[in-house]
DNA sequence: GCGTTACCGTAACGTACGCTACGGTACGGG
DNA sequence: CCCGTACCGTAGCGTACGTTACGGTAACGC
C-alpha cells in the first residue's frame, strides 16, 4: 500500500471544473488541458480519475442532474400546497439568477453534446424524465381530478416552456428577463386554477 | 478575364453542406474537410468561397433562417383568420416531421456554438427577436383588444414553448411526440380564445 | 489560337487535441 | 527507518484541425 486519495473528492472537483470551462468557454472550449487548469492540475491526473474524456462528461452531466434535483427538491419543501410546490420547482427551475443562467447555458451544451454521444443522449432523456415525471406528480397532486392524459399533457406543457425559456435566456436575457419569465410560467399554471 | 464562377450558388451549395453535416454529426463534427467531402469539393475551395470558417457558419446560419421564415411565410399565407394563422405559424415551427427535427438539431447546434460566439450569439439574438416580433403581430391581430404588454407576454409564451418542444424533441422524440406538441401549442393558444 | 487571369486542387504547415508511457515522489506498512 | 507501492507530473505520441502557399488548369478577350 501507499498514498491514498479521496477519489470522490477528486472527480466532484473535476467535474465542477468541467462544468464551470463548458459555462464559460461553451463546448468547444472544453479540453482536458482546459479542465486540468481550472481545476489546479494536470491532465494526467484528470486521466488517472476518470478513464477518459467521455467518463468526465459523464459525470458532470450527473453532478448538474443531481444539483438541480438537489435545488427541487428544496423548492418543493419550502411550499405548502401542491400548486404552489410546482410554481416554486418550475420558477427555480427558470429564474434568471447568475448561477441558473450557468446551469442554462451548461444544459445546452449537454444537449448539443448529447446530439452526437449516443452515451450523453440517453443521460439526457432520463434526466430530462425524471424532471417530467416530478412535474406530472406535483400536477396530479395539485388536480387530483383531472384524467392522467391531462395531467401529462400539462406537465410536458410545463416542461417544455421552462426549457424553452432557459435556452432562449441564455442568449438573449434582455428578452427574456426575469418578470417574462414568471408572467409566461404563471400564465401557463392558470390552467391549473381553472376548470374542469 | 478568366473563369467566372456562380459565387452565390457556391455559398447555397456550401452552406447547404454544412446544415447537412451539423444535422448529422452534430457541432463537433462539422469541420473543413467535412463539409467539402458532403459539397463534393476540396477544403481550398471552401476557403475560397468564405474567407474563413466563422464565415461558413454565419452563412449557414442566414439560411437557416431563411428556410425557417420561408416555411412561416407560406404557413401564415394559407390560413384565413389570425388565430389559425397563428397556429399555423407554430406549429410548423414545432412539427416533428424528419426535416423539422433536422432544423431543430442544426438550431441546438448553433445555439450551443453562439454561446462561445460572439458573432453567432448577435445572429442568433436577431433572428430569434424577429421571430417573436413575428409571433407579436399574429397575436395582436388576433386579440386586437389587449394590452401591448398582454401581446407581447403572449407572444413569448408561445415561442418558449415551441423552442423548448423543439429543443427536447431533438433528444426524446417518444415523450415529445407529435399529438403532444400540438395539444402544448393548442392549450397555450386557448388563452386567446377567452376573455379578457 | 493564344496569352492572361481567375479559379481551385494539392500538399503541407503550425497548432491543439485526446491519450499514453515513464519516471519521480510521497505516503503507508513492517 | 526504509522498502514498496500507489499516485501523478512530464513529455511526447499520433491525429485532425484551420489555414496557407503554390502550381496546374480552364475559360475569356483579343
């Protein structure tokens, strides 16, 4: 035996300087050298943590999934009633603070990577219906007497207008700024307070 | 005097070539030497026609919008009334047909390009502006008694649910199918349909 | 038909990438 | 205290990229 490390340790902070060269540099600017610097290293030692580059962006593709879990999972809590829990997962989920606006642009190039990594694509579709299967429970529980076709119509609805506004915030927040983003998110929830 | 080449037909073809190649293999894989190879070209010729590779891509990403705001002309020009202009408009923006999932992947691609960009991100900004301007007229021709603000929440409903049904569509065309992205737009349009 | 000139294919340059082999180094066990 | 081993920094491999320089080639004016 002789030195140990902390394995852990080490990838959840490589995978952070992954995230953090793939939010500032975007996807083309995310090179093993590129991580090893942000992170305080070498890419040897990125190498000898994970086996190769895919595996890194495996796994920073799993440490954002389980941040904004994380971050959903507090704005769930923190509500009373099922509508207000799914207002507060969908405007956390949309909210134009610096660090969502990261994850916003991190999310894209994940999406665009995923385009060509079948390995990323398939991350990407769990996360993504982990998401609208939270969603569409938070749905039911809030109109319990609503059919399931309604409900998952709704929740995809929902999902569809949180991405759609995060991707285009990325580029464009001027547009998109925070009051548009709560107007176009209480808009589509008034669906929920309304009948049948 | 010598050779004279169609110089505007050289960029279409090219361009063309690059919209194929991104389609396909995704933004990594969009190189020189790719984009002759599916032109039928050598990469001497593609740096004669743009002076450099940002230059293809500005190009290819003219024509993209090009292509998407031909198809939303003849949309809107076959409805009758605004509202079903309107719908007509989105949902050939949000259709899962082969070549709108291709469009929608090529969009991904130069979304997630511009986010290292600057060039590509004012394009991209434009475009995107334009589109929802497009969207705004429909709308207030549609709703004629709302609020210029009301008009304009609206609009950018709509086109953060069409984004964000094209942008997940690309990686999970089973949860985003056809008759679920159409009920999404039919259940955000409805609003128009009631008071005030 | 011939010279001139625009055009473009060929080849290679420099660079940066992912990845690997190797040697030094520091820690744990005896 | 020192041996052995796990660890990781260094250096460089092969490859593919964007870009460039140059020579061949085909068309136009005369």
């Amino acid at each position: 035996m002789a030195r140990r490390r902390d394995l852990a340790d080490q990838q959840q902070r490589l995978s952070a300087a992954t995230w953090s060269v793939l939010a500032e540099r975007g996807l083309p600017g995310l090179t093993l050298r590129a991580v090893a610097e942000r992170a305080g290293c070498t890419t040897g030692m990125v190498l000898h943590t994970f086996a190769d580059k895919q595996a890194l962006l495996v796994h920073a593709r799993e440490l954002l999934h389980r941040r904004t879990g994380r971050r959903a999972d507090a704005a769930q809590a923190t509500a009373a009633d099922p509508v207000e829990a799914l207002r507060a997962v969908l405007l956390q989920a949309a909210s134009p603070t610096e660090e969502k606006r990261e994850e916003a642009r991190v999310w894209v190039g994940f999406l665009a990577a995923a385009l060509a990594d079948p390995v990323l694509a398939d991350l990407h579709r769990d996360y993504n219906r982990r998401f609208v299967t939270r969603v569409r429970e938070l749905v039911r529980a809030a109109r319990p007497d609503w059919r399931p076709v309604q409900v998952t119509d709704t929740a995809t609805s929902l999902v569809a207008v949180v991405e759609g506004l995060n991707a285009l915030a990325c580029l464009d927040p001027e547009t998109y700024d925070e009051r548009t983003q709560q107007t176009a998110l209480d808009a589509t929830l008034a669906r929920l307070r309304a009948e049948p």
